[in-house]
C-alpha cells in the first residue's frame, strides 16, 4: 500500500457539482465505492465504468489514472474537457448533453416495481438489446432502480446511477422494442424522479445530442438543458509509471 497523497485532499474543486458528476459523486454519496489513487478516483469495475479526474490534471494525475485503471484499459471520464495527454488514446467522443429537473410532473407508479440483485440477469438482458448505455453486474447497487414487466418478463426499466450531493442521475432508462411507443419509458422515468424528490434531491440526465428525439421528448416532460457536455472514452497507456495499487477511500 502507498503512501498517503498530499495532493488528495484537492479531489473535489469545481464550479459546480454538476459539471463533474463523477468526482462529486465519489467524494459525496457514492464515497463507499471509490477507490482512489491520488486525487483520482474510479468506481469498482462491476459497478461502473467511470473514472474520475481532478478539476486540473497534471502529469502525476494522469499517470495515477493510468495505474488506476490499468494497462491498455478502456476508460469513459466524466465531465472532462481538457487535453488527453500523449500515450493516452481517444477511443470515443461524442456530444452530450445535461438535462435538469424543471418542472416534471414527477409522480410514483402503480405497475412499476423495484428491481434489486437477483434481476440483474434481466436487466442485462434488456440493455443488451436496447443499447441504453453502461450496465454492469453490481451497477444495481448504486440507488433505485424501477421495472415494469408483463407476463412476468421485464420490459421496461429505469433507475438512478451517479449522485453528486443534492442531485441523482436518472439512467438505463429503455424498453422492450415489442412495448415501445406505450409510454413506459416516460411513466418509469417520472416514477424514479418521484423517488428522488422524495429525497429532496433533484433529478437530472444526460443523453447524446445527437438523439434530438430523446431530448426533446425530456424537454417535453420538464428537463431543462443546463449544460452541453462531451462524452469521452480514452485508452490508457500499455505501459505504468509503477506498479502501486489501488487505495480504497
């Protein structure tokens, strides 16, 4: 086990908690998953993907992310607008965008039930074939997810996934391609932003820009757009700076 950094005590500078929603979450709410080398900080590979850098990387940061995530590792890094630096490789990049809570008409569901470990198997299953975006086996663990189901096979699902204080993602929202165009999505996404407020916590999202239809379809509901973002997957270097392991926070 390393030392202790002394630049770890910086982590969590920003402007807005919303503007890294990663690191807020892994120094915030989520502080029982991260495992952190310096000021960087990723969740548990099963529970999701995303590593979290400092406001300002330097070179000890990024080669603390690279030894974070390991050789050659496919990473997404949330919020991060700056320059990747030389031995890193851009493997994704597209334009996102963050939508807030505005006005939804939030309220809970009567067929929607909650989802837990033991339908993960389904849940896996649904995102395999709707694309929603990351869901690993223990992502689950990170709030409240929601499913609806019919003849007993899921269908529909939604939940919640980073949480920044105040605030909690709404994410893998996606339905069946046989039930779509019944509104479960949007019943499922209101029914989880229920939940949250009931938290005094306020709902947001992300989506791709490119999915003009999506976003609208959020607008429609009471997303406001607060901020246009980048969605961003690098490649770590094959090679460390040394081999110390993770800490856990």
């Amino acid at each position: 086990m390393s030392e202790p950094n002394p630049r770890a005590g910086t982590a969590a500078r920003t402007e807005h908690v919303l503007d890294h929603p990663a690191l807020a979450s892994l120094t915030g709410p989520h502080a029982r998953f991260a495992e952190r080398r310096g000021r960087v900080l990723r969740y548990p590979v099963d529970v999701s993907p995303w590593l979290a850098l400092p406001d300002d990387p330097d070179a000890d940061d990024w080669a603390d992310a690279a030894a974070l995530a390991g050789p050659g590792a496919e990473v997404p890094l949330a919020g991060f607008s700056g320059q990747v630096p030389q031995g890193w490789e851009i493997t994704f990049q597209a334009a996102g965008v963050q939508l807030v809570d505005d006005g939804l008409a939030a309220a809970p569901d009567a067929e929607a039930v909650r989802l837990g470990p033991a339908d993960v198997p389904e849940m896996t299953d649904l995102v395999e074939r709707t694309k929603p975006g990351p869901f690993l086996p223990r992502t689950v663990e990170l709030g409240t997810y929601l499913g609806i189901r019919r003849g007993g096979a899921l269908i529909a699902m939604a939940g919640e996934r980073l949480h920044p204080p105040g605030w909690t993602e709404i994410s893998a929202v996606c339905t069946d391609p046989l039930f779509r165009g019944e509104g479960l999505a949007t019943r499922l996404v209101l029914a989880v932003a229920h939940g949250i407020r009931a938290r005094g916590e306020t709902p947001f999202l992300h989506a791709s820009a490119e999915n003009t239809n999506a976003v609208r379809l959020y607008e429609s509901l009471g997303f406001r757009l607060r901020r246009r973002t980048v969605f961003l997957a690098v490649r770590a270097p094959q090679r460390l700076a040394d081999g110390r392991e993770a800490l856990r926070v």
